[in-house]
C-alpha cells in the first residue's frame, strides 16, 4: 500500500537546493526519518506549483536516487514552511484552505504586538509578560521614567534585527545595539538621532527588560519549540539555551549567540532543580500554544523564547510562527532536533486519518 504524501510548503530559495541536498537550516533527511516513523511521505512544493481545484501537483519526492520532480496528487494536508509578508500569498493560501485542504500554520507572520495582546488575554499569562507597549516618544519618556532597563523592538523582525537597549546609568542613559560597531552611545533624556530614525524608519515596541538569570555573566533565553504531535496535543518537542556573547544583549545565535543546554544554564543556581525548572517551563510554553491557537488559525508549530528569573520563574520574550529550528543543531541536541520535524509529520499523519480535518 502506498504510503500518503504530506505537503511541505517551502519558498523558492528553500525549493532549488532540495535537488542538491545542501540545505541551510532545513535537514531533509529529518524529515524522511519522520515520514518513515509515522509512515508518509513527505513532498516539496512551492505555493506558486498549485491552485485550487487543481488535482495534481509538480513536487520533490525522494527516490532511490535522491530527490526527483514528480506529478503527485495535491496532498490534503500540507504544512506551511514559508514565511510570507504580502497579503497576495495570504489570499493563495486562503484560497486553497477553502478548496479543501488542510494548511497548518498556514499563515506564520504576526506582529509582536499583537502576540502580546493575545496573551495578556489570559490572567495565568499575564504574570509572564514583561510591560510591553507602542514605543512612542511619549511612551517611551514614560517608560524610561518607569524602568532603569528598556528594549527596543522591530513589532516585526528575526533573528535579533533592529533591536536596541536603553540601560539607565549614574550619568544618564546608554543606548545599545543601533551602531553596526556595537559601541553604546551615552545621553541625558532625549533619545539619540540615529534611534529616532530607526523608531521612524518601522514601528517599533518598548520593553520592560527584566532582570533575568545569565549564565556566568552572559545574558541567556530559551528557545522551546512547542508543537501538536500524532495525538493532535501541543507538546514540547525540545529546550535549547542560546547564551549571548561576552558584552552582548543579543542572544540570537545569528547575532553571534552559543547554544548551551537547560542543565547548563542552570549550574550557576544550585538553588535551582533543573527537573522543576523544566517541567515549569513546558506547562507554561503550552499554556502560551493553546492560549495563541485559541486565535490564531490552524496554529500548530511554534519556537517561543523565553526568560528565565533567578527564581525560576519563565518570563515571555516573543513568538516565532517559523521556527527553524537550528538551535538543537547548533547544540549538539540531535534527539530533539528529530523531534521538531517528527512532531509536526505526526500532526499531519493525524489529520489524515482524523474524520474532523477541518477540526482538529
């Protein structure tokens, strides 16, 4: 019997290295090691490949001899792994959903923002959530009359891009991270030209930065990745560290940052039981899953970063719709580095045989 395909919705740059195999941060033998456990087999197509109604659809499948084009029948569950802006693939992908197919994730770009609002929803979640608002000059002024420590954020960016960091000192305020030499730029109260550009430039959020837990003087987060499985539950399918540079306050590990795992971030407080800590952070990365999809269609594959207090406690930093999952890798974490592709083909594998597709 013919195993069933799974769609994998991948972008161009993603889509024209398959045939060579030599990914950046996708592993394609991942994701057949997951075909083969939950018995499907994964397929790459790009969202240009296929319209609504359509039957077929030109997609890379591997063979005996590497990855081949072949006409397939347009799979009825496909995971989103493109990350798109424009509201034109947003239509496609709408269009598709009402043709019948099922598109987890199908749409992976909220602002943070709006992420935030979601969660403040919640009065569990409230708790977790650092003071986070519109970074008006108003605002901002307020802020840094409330808060000895503030983040600047793009409401939309990856991997660490455009953030800053005003830190209140005995002689005023440093401003850091807006120079590409990464030296800080000292001022009294009004905010230096080159971050009034920025904050004109796109919007922007302010945010209380907490004094959270670092790892030998290094400023830390974790990256848990939370994802339905084969039950069709949120899951944790893995916790990675990332520790930021000596003298840095980005800990993206594009931005230079190291991954370390749970149990090592967590030596430096033998007050501290990792086993708790864990278990603490898992109930409330799924907590946050299950508040987000509560408002968020077909959400099913998220990376969360978050902090972590002196005490233990986890604070929220942000959401990723896409989460690429190299920090697992880069840590030498291969189990969970599996795990984040095998979750998601379990989900997949779930909606095929589940009667409520379009209710999971």
């Amino acid at each position: 019997m013919n195993k069933p395909f799974v769609g994998i919705l991948v972008g161009d740059a993603w889509y024209r290295r398959i045939p060579s195999g030599r990914m950046y941060h996708e592993s394609l033998p991942h994701y057949e090691q997951a075909g083969r456990l939950h018995g499907v087999t994964p397929c790459f197509f790009r969202l240009r490949d296929i319209r609504p109604g359509q039957p077929v659809v030109s997609a890379y499948v591997h063979t005996q001899t590497g990855y081949k084009r072949i006409t397939i029948p347009v799979p009825n569950v496909i995971h989103n792994r493109t990350l798109y802006t424009k509201k034109r693939p947003k239509r496609a992908i709408q269009e598709l959903v009402q043709d019948g197919k099922f598109i987890f994730n199908e749409w992976n770009r909220y602002g943070k923002g709006y992420i935030h609002q979601l969660l403040m929803m919640s009065p569990s979640l409230r708790p977790h959530l650092p003071v986070t608002r519109e970074a008006t000059p108003a605002v901002i002024k307020e802020m840094m009359a409330a808060y000895p420590l503030l983040i600047l954020k793009p409401n939309s960016s990856s991997i660490g891009m455009g953030i800053m960091k005003l830190e209140r000192t005995a002689h005023g305020w440093l401003l850091h991270g807006a120079t590409r030499s990464g030296k800080a730029i000292a001022f009294k109260q009004r905010l230096p030209a080159i971050a009034r550009r920025k904050l004109k430039a796109r919007p922007y959020l302010v945010q209380q930065l907490l004094p959270l837990a670092t790892y030998h003087g290094k400023p830390f987060d974790l990256r848990v990745t939370v994802q339905r499985g084969e039950t069709g539950e949120w899951q944790v399918s893995g916790i990675a560290a990332k520790v930021a540079k000596l003298g840095a306050f980005r800990t993206n590990v594009a931005q230079g940052g190291v991954v370390r795992t749970l149990k090592e971030v967590l030596e430096p407080y033998p007050q501290l039981n990792p086993g708790i800590v864990q278990r603490d952070l898992c109930d409330f990365s799924i907590r946050v899953a299950r508040q987000l999809s509560e408002h968020l269609t077909h959400l099913a594959d998220i990376g969360l970063d978050v902090g972590l207090t002196e005490f233990g406690f986890p604070m929220f930093i942000e959401c990723n719709g896409r989460d690429l999952r190299y920090s697992f890798q880069k840590g030498n974490m291969p189990d969970m580095f599996q795990m984040t592709y095998s979750n998601p083909i379990g989900y997949a594998k779930y909606l095929l045989e589940s009667e409520r597709t379009g209710q999971p």
